[in-house]
C-alpha cells in the first residue's frame, strides 16, 4: 500500500512525533513519504531522515511563502498514485483534501486538540470531506461532532507512548546529582512546549508559593518555545534556582523523566498530552489540570490528583498533598501505571488505525 502523510513539521511537540512514529510504524508494510511543511525540525528531532522520503517545504509567516510552498507540493504530487493519505494540521488537511479528487486515496485526519482553528469554516467543510477523523481523545471527538462533523467519520485512537522505550539510560542517583538535587530534595516537573497552551507558568508561580514552606523542593521545565524568556523571568524570582535542561529527546528524555519525583500537567487545555501518559507510565504521583484531554487519563484521587485550570494555588495544594501524604501518591502512581499499560500502549493504538486505513480504502 502506498501511504502519503503530510504534516506541519516546524515545531516539535507530541503531536508532531506521535505523528511520525505513526509514519515508521507504516512503513514496516507499506511505502510512505512524508511531506513536511513549515520546516523539518520534528522530521530531524524524530530521526527519521535516511527512513523514509521526505519532502520538506519550509516557510515563515508570510502568506506569500506559505501559498507557494502549497502550490509547490500541489504540484508535485497531483496525480501521483496513492492508497492512503493521512494528515495533521489545517494546511495538510487541506492539501489531502485536492490530491484525493485526483488520485481517488482515502483521507484520514489525526485530530490531536480540541481548539477552533484560525479560519474555522475552511476547516470544518475540508474535515468533511475527508473520509475519516482519528480522535485523539473522547472530549476531542465531542468537539468535532459540536463543530459540524458527521459522527459516522470519527473514530477515538487514544494518544499513544512508546512503552518499550522508556528505560533510563543511567541511574537515576547519577541523573539526580547531574542536576545539582541534594539526596533529601523533592523534585517537581513538567515536560512540554512553552507556549501558552502549557501553562507552566502557573507551575512555577506554585513553587514560588510552596519553597519557603517546603525547603527541599525544587522545580525543573524541560522543553523550549516561545515563551522561554518569560518563564526563566518568572523562575528568576525563586530562592533555588529553577532547572532548564532545554528541549531533550531520547534517552536523555527518559533520564530526566526517572529523576522528577511528583510530575506536574499545568495545561489551559490539552488533546491528551503524551507526556502525561509518560509519568503514567512512569509511576509518578500527577497533578493535572481539568481540562478536557486530560481527564481522559487523569479521574481525581484515583490516578492522579486534578486542580482547576490557571489555578497555582491550587496545584502548590495538591504538590503539597502528595508530599505530606506518602502513601497516598504511592497508590495513585501505581493506579496510573497499570492504566498506561492498558490503555495508552503504542502498538495497540496503532493496530486500530490500521484497521481504519483498510476500511477507507476497502
């Protein structure tokens, strides 16, 4: 079967990496290319250059760049033969949508947030005239039918992580130390982009909060974006220095995540965020925010602990719950665990979209 996935590679977050892990599973079975537009930084950051064909059209914010860049990856593959084409983002959608009138491929859309686009009626009439959407969450499926699309063309994938690939590289005493943590300190952390879906910026107000009452406690934000000037700003104001590692990937990725001792999910709002899934996985007792993606991992003092979006005082309450309680993160971590087992593995995950592409192309 031949496979064309086209993506908005220029930022590398889940979306973007779940995206092309999706991308080297197919092509196990099947020939895939990969068309990369706005850059290729989630292609580099995922390693699959040498893997499989890549078409990269990288722009700016210039209207005129990103029209030639589409007219460009128009042109070049109108007529050419495909099975399947998969997509995420708008521009791709829409791209999948014209390439279908002429090759006769069926269209499948990860949809990975529940967020209106920027320009919403394009995007609902191009969604519908795709001929599947793969809901990467309940509350995002609930979006897509409040939003105009036919029930009968979405189906629930979970996000997915990798759970044969989380193992730490070194011991977590050697990555600890690498970090500057002294034996008795409390690690707090969080994983993701800067960017204000995020919001680690409530994350870090709690800890301002929580440092003169809880001395060994110490926060780390690995990631990077647009708004990692104002979070070391922010961070600035602690008495022990805040920890940014940077954007890791990789083994270094599982070192960090080994060392953080309560993990922290600050989002405004979220499809269903892999990093979450990771400290499920993981064993470490969750604070999240209860906002639509989440809650489709996270249920409140049975997984994980849940606090009201934008809220920092009440994320330093629960951070401080899990401290003083032992055995009560111990439970929750254990429950999320075997949850992550269950639920968010990537093979199965990747079982029912196969099944959706032989249905569309049937």
């Amino acid at each position: 079967m031949k496979i064309l996935m086209i993506m908005y590679a220029r930022s590398v977050g889940g979306a973007e990496l779940e995206f092309l892990e999706l991308a080297e599973w197919l092509s196990k079975t099947h020939t895939v290319k990969i068309i990369a537009f706005g850059g290729d930084a989630a292609v580099k950051h995922a390693g699959v250059y040498g893997n499989i064909p890549c078409e990269v059209y990288p722009f700016g914010n210039s209207k005129f760049q990103i029209a030639k860049c589409f007219a460009t990856a128009l042109t070049r593959n109108i007529g050419k033969p495909a099975d399947a084409i998969i997509t995420t983002a708008f521009l791709p959608n829409v791209l999948s949508s014209i390439l279908s009138r002429f090759n006769g491929a069926g269209t499948i859309s990860l949809q990975t947030v529940s967020k209106t686009m920027r320009f919403p009626a394009i995007d609902r009439m191009t969604l519908r005239s795709l001929d599947a959407l793969i809901a990467g969450s309940n509350d995002i499926r609930q979006y897509l039918l409040n939003h105009g699309q036919r029930d009968e063309s979405i189906h629930v994938v979970n996000n997915w992580v990798d759970l044969s690939n989380r193992a730490p590289s070194r011991p977590v005493e050697e990555t600890r130390q690498t970090l500057g943590l002294a034996d008795n300190d409390l690690l707090i952390g969080c994983m993701g982009r800067f960017h204000h879906q995020k919001g680690q910026e409530f994350l870090i107000d709690a800890y301002l909060q929580l440092e003169h009452t809880h001395p060994n406690l110490r926060l780390m934000l690995v990631g990077g974006g647009e708004k990692e000037k104002e979070f070391k700003e922010l961070a600035a104001k602690a008495q022990r220095e805040v920890i940014f590692p940077g954007l890791v990937k990789g083994k270094e990725y599982n070192n960090l995540f080994s060392a953080i001792d309560v993990y922290v999910q600050p989002s405004r709002f979220e499809g269903l965020p892999r990093t979450l899934i990771d400290a499920m996985y993981l064993k470490k007792p969750i604070v999240a925010s209860a906002v639509n993606g989440n809650l489709d991992a996270i249920s409140d003092n049975v997984n994980g602990l849940t606090v009201p979006a934008e809220d920092s005082e009440a994320i330093a309450r629960a951070i401080s719950e899990l401290m003083l309680n032992p055995s009560l993160a111990s439970a929750l971590s254990e429950r999320a665990h075997n949850d992550a087992v269950e639920q968010f593995g990537m093979e199965l995950q990747m079982k029912k979209i196969e099944k959706i592409i032989d249905t569309i192309i049937a």
